[in-house]
C-alpha cells in the first residue's frame, strides 16, 4: 500500500512530496534530497525572529526587535572591530605602549641596558671583594708566610692573581727571571716606525755634542750645543705636567704628547709654561741661554710608555 503525504514547510515556503512504504516485516520512509543545501543555509540565516518587550500589567508591547541570525552575526563582529580598533588608538597614543616589549623609548632601553653592565661590574667586584677577604684571612690565620722584602699590599695581590690563574713551575721561574732582567731596564730599542706616525718639531737648531748612551753614565737623552741664545719649542703638541729646578739640571719642564710619549727638556734658563698649560706643536716654552764660559746646551730626553727612547731616531737635528 502506498501513502501519499503532504508536508508543508513554512520556514522555507516550500513543499516536498513523500512516499511511504510499509513491507510485511520492515517499514522503510523515503525522503527526497535536499536541494541546494548552501543556499538553503544562507536563506535560513537570513529568517527574521521578533523579539517583544511587554508590558507585564497591561500585556502591551512596549518595545520590538526584528533579527535574523545574519545580523546578530554582523553586530557582533561589528562591535568586535570597533572594541579593538578603540584599544589600539588607546594603546599607540597614550605611555600604555611603553609596555609593548617592541616599542620601548630608547632612553628605557639604554636604562636597561646600564643596570645589566652596572649589575655585571658589581658580581666582578663581589667576586674580588671575597678573594681579597680569603687572602686576608689566610694572612691573618698564618698560612701564607710574609715576605720581609714584599709589603702587604703587593703580597695580597700576588695571592689574588695566583688565585685566579695557577701558574705552573716552569712559569714561575721563567716569569722571576725575567723580571730580574729586566727590573732595571727602561731602554726602549723600539723605532720610530714601530712606535708612532707622529711628525716631531725640532726642539733647538744646534749641535749634538753627547748622543743617546743610556747604559754609559745613565744618559738617557742628547745634549745639544747652540751657539747664542735660543728659544726651546715643543716637539708635538701637548700638556706641561712638570717643571722646576734641579741642582744638576738645572730649570727643566715636561710635556705630555699623544700616544704616552712624554719630552724633558733640562738645563733651561727661563721656563715660560707652568704645570697644566696646553702646547702647541712648535710652541716656544722656555730658553736657554750661556752660563759663564759655556756655550748654551740643552739636555733633551724622549720617553715612550715609561722607557727612554733615543730623540734622533725619531727628530732630524741639525
């Protein structure tokens, strides 16, 4: 037996025709496909709902909405995109961006950036401080035996470096003959092209009557014979660190160059720079002049990094 049916759908508006068969033992209820699934979808999201706001005495609707699920959709996203787009302009515009790890002002990153070195300098210092109290109480417990020839001071920061670099036998005895060598060695054979690219001016035109011999008679410098008075000028530019008077060299003055390069200039009779004053290359800072019988000389002394160096290797006289 066949059943006609009549189904009728009000959402869609809409009707589907259904045919049913019964069977001896199974009954079997066959539907039609739907048709245009996707766009039955965007035509059920596009149904309108209602929605009353009633009066609770009266039963009278005081307020109405009309929504579909498509709309409700679109408010929301709506409402989504103006949440953030506000939050942004809040953020960008007013100090909240400073918390942004990207957008920090330079001048809370250089901030950082010293409270790290700063931080790092202290554990250095820390780490020597506590070295330092363990060769003291080391010192004080008596298990390090003071050398009457070393003072304290120098035992306790050969005990610091000892700490931090062990050097082996061979090492030590290689390091003390060295030092024995050379304690009292402050010749520099270096030349002028190994030591600097500095122009020197000449200090005084005259004759070189007693060249550089520092292992004869400790003459670490020139002498240098004029023949009437002359003004002595600074080799390079620089700053006057001493002068004064001495009883074998007479007025002397020194001056303080570039690259650790420092002139003395002795046996001077007038000193006109005083202690701090800035040179200039070629400027004149004192003269020299006769003493009784003697032709006018100046002793003039070149030292690099606290060795003597001889003045011709790096100054032509004439």
């Amino acid at each position: 037996m066949r059943v006609l049916c009549f189904l009728h759908v009000l959402c869609l508006k809409k009707c589907y025709f259904c045919v049913v068969k019964n069977g001896v033992s199974v009954s079997i209820f066959l539907c039609m496909p739907m048709k245009k699934k996707i766009g039955n979808f965007f035509k059920k999201i596009r149904i309108k709902y209602k929605l009353s706001v009633l009066n609770e005495n009266t039963l009278e609707e005081e307020y109405r909405f009309r929504l579909s699920a498509l709309s409700l959709f679109t408010l929301f996203m709506g409402l989504t995109l103006i949440t953030f787009t506000l939050f942004s302009i809040l953020i960008l515009t007013t100090p909240l961006k400073r918390l942004l790890p990207d957008n920090t002002d330079r001048k809370v990153r250089n901030e950082v950036v010293l409270s790290a070195l700063r931080v790092d300098s202290l554990a250095d210092e820390l780490n020597k401080s506590q070295q330092y109290l363990a060769v003291i109480r080391e010192i004080v417990a008596g298990d390090v035996p003071i050398d009457t020839t070393h003072s304290t001071e120098s035992l306790i920061s050969s005990r610091i470096d000892e700490k931090f670099i062990e050097k082996s036998d061979a090492e030590k005895a290689f390091a003390e003959q060295y030092e024995q060598e050379e304690k009292y060695n402050i010749i520099n054979p270096l030349t002028q092209q190994q030591n600097t690219n500095l122009v020197f001016f000449t200090p005084v035109k005259g004759i070189i009557r007693e060249p550089f011999q520092p292992r004869i008679n400790n003459h670490f410098g020139i002498s240098i014979v004029v023949n009437q008075s002359k003004s002595v000028s600074s080799i390079y530019k620089g700053t006057v660190i001493l002068t004064g008077y001495d009883v074998n060299n007479g007025y002397f003055i020194q001056v303080l160059h570039p690259q650790n390069f420092i002139s003395i200039y002795k046996q001077a009779t007038v000193i006109l720079k005083k202690e701090g004053d800035l040179v200039k290359t070629g400027e004149v800072i004192a003269l020299v002049d006769a003493q009784g019988n003697k032709p006018p000389v100046l002793q003039f002394e070149l030292w690099y990094e606290g060795r003597a160096q001889d003045p011709q290797d790096y100054i032509i006289f004439e």
